[in-house]
C-alpha cells in the first residue's frame, strides 16, 4: 500500500496520482488533505512519514506546490529517505542508490504527465543493493541515530 498526502498546494495532482495508480491496481492509503481549503503541509507530510515508518505502507508519495517543505517534514521521521523528484533520472537513482522510501513532488513545479512518470519510476525501480549505496545508506542510519531520539 501507497500513503499519500498533501496540502492544499498539492490537493488537485494528489489526486490525479491517486486515480492514475488506483487504475494501475495499486491500493493507496489517502491521509489527506481533503480539499483546497488551505492547510498545514506539515500535518500531511508527517502524517505519510509515519505510516511508512511504521510499516502501515511500503512507500509514501507527498505533495505542495514545491515538494521542499513537505520533504523537510518527511525527513524528520526516523527511518524515512524523503527525496524530492523533478524529473525520472532523479526518481530512478534515489531508488537505486538511496533506497528512497518517500517521493516528494512540488506541484507547482512539474508538470502532471511528468509527475506521473516520476511516481512510476520511484514506485517500480527497485534498490541495487549495491555494497557502496547500502554503506552510505548506513551512514545516513547512523546520524539519524545519533541526532533523532
């Protein structure tokens, strides 16, 4: 299962990733926001960090208008590898090298089809499992570690 979240910012091409992956016979967890009322990104991002960090879902996708704030909240959850996409090379080698498990889009920023293509290629690109990634993987373990009590 996808978590899913965004402000107000992000609401209209959440939910055309919504439709497009659901179609795709992907399950998605939607924790909001629920309309274009403006809100707190936040409140969102936390909230799909958290469902990820504690294995509710396999992966989140959050979405404002620039995907940076939204990244940073993400990011302070333990456990969480949010990295912000703006084209499918970068959505690809954050899977493969950083075994990202948060996509962050800003949606002001790319355009929907592009968006799209991100979300596929972060959904379906797996980690390489490579020795040199998976030590920097551990690296960023552990100052998460020492700096997040």
């Amino acid at each position: 299962m996808i978590a899913i979240g965004s402000d107000h910012g992000g609401f209209d091409l959440k939910e055309k990733v919504i439709k497009h992956l659901t179609d795709a016979g992907v399950e998605v967890k939607d924790l909001g926001c629920k309309d274009k009322s403006s809100c707190h990104y936040p409140v969102f991002g936390r909230a799909v960090a958290e469902a990820v960090a504690n294995n509710e879902c396999e992966k989140g996708i959050v979405i404002c208008t620039t995907g940076i704030g939204i990244s940073i909240t993400a990011n302070k959850v333990k456990g969480i590898r949010c990295a912000l996409c703006t084209d499918v090379t970068c959505a690809r080698l954050t899977r493969e090298h950083n075994n990202a498990n948060v996509l962050a889009i800003g949606a002001g920023v790319v355009g929907e089809n592009v968006a799209m293509d991100i979300v596929d290629t972060f959904l379906n690109t797996p980690f390489s499992e490579g020795e040199r990634h998976q030590q920097r993987i551990d690296l960023i373990t552990e100052t998460e570690n020492a700096y997040m009590k």
